[in-house]
C-alpha cells in the first residue's frame, strides 16, 4: 500500500525536513517487506489565496484515485502507537493500493474535504504546527512499520 502525504505548504530546508528525509527511508525499507510503501511527500501551494476551500481543492487534486484518505485533524480520532500500526495494516489487507494522509494549511483542513476523508487521526486534543505534523507522522509511519514488522523499535 503506497502511502501519501497531501500538505499545504512548501517544507524548506531545516530540520523539520531532515527528520522527515530521516523517517520515510526507514519507513520505505522497513515496511517493503509488509506490503506497506513508498511513502512520499505532497505538497501543494495555495499560491491565490483561495483559504482553506482553495487548499481543499488542491488537495482533492492531488489525492490519487481510489485512496483511502485520512485526515489529520484534532478533532479525528486519538490512536496508540500499536492501534495506528493495526489500522494500517487492516487497510492493506482490504487490498488499498493507497492511502492519503492529508495536513491542511495554517487554518486546518475544510470541512468539506473533512467530511469526505475515510477517517480523522489526531495527535492529541492540542493543535500542532502542520508542518510538525509531518515530522510526527512521518515517525509513527516508521514506528507503525516496525510494530508490524515485530522490530523493537517501538517499546511500551
């Protein structure tokens, strides 16, 4: 299963980008044997100021057909390390091909395309820069890998 990452935003050079560039490797090669991956980075860039309905459409563009697609939202659902990792796992076994996990811009993500997304995962009740939020999936991407993969990465 091919995994997505649709955000609002152009991530520059730092170290937000270094831990993503660290993270989606490890996730790569961890879960190619699990059936889960290449993981990549979409970025699209709401460059006419259309807010949060302008980045909504762009997003809906870049999402690949037939995706199961997940929005990081504080409202979604608040998953442990091992539930994520089974959910993704269940998704696979449905046989997706892909999954898209979508990051909104500064203002979050519309509420259209909120009502459209398969699921909402939240990294806890507080709101997170999104372009942290990346980083953060982008690890428990990796941790998600090495539960499956029964690696002692992840420790409870």
């Amino acid at each position: 299963m091919r995994v997505h990452i649709v955000a609002v935003g152009r991530l520059r050079a730092g170290p937000q980008k270094d831990l993503i560039d660290d993270y989606l490797p490890r996730f790569d090669r961890t879960g190619r044997g699990l059936g889960l991956g290449p993981a990549r980075v979409i970025e699209v860039d709401d460059r006419k100021g259309g807010g949060m309905a302008g980045e909504a459409d762009l997003i809906r563009r870049a999402l690949p057909g037939g995706a199961v697609i997940v929005a990081m939202d504080e409202r979604g659902r608040v998953e442990s390390s091992p539930d994520f990792a089974q959910r993704l796992a269940e998704w696979r076994d449905a046989g997706h091909g892909d999954l898209a996990l979508i990051i909104g811009g500064a203002d979050g993500i519309d509420s259209s395309l909120r009502a459209d997304a398969d699921f909402a995962l939240s990294f806890g009740k507080m709101v997170w820069p999104h372009m942290l939020v990346r980083v953060m999936l982008a690890e428990q991407l990796y941790r998600a890998a090495s539960i499956l993969a029964g690696a002692p990465y992840h420790r409870n």
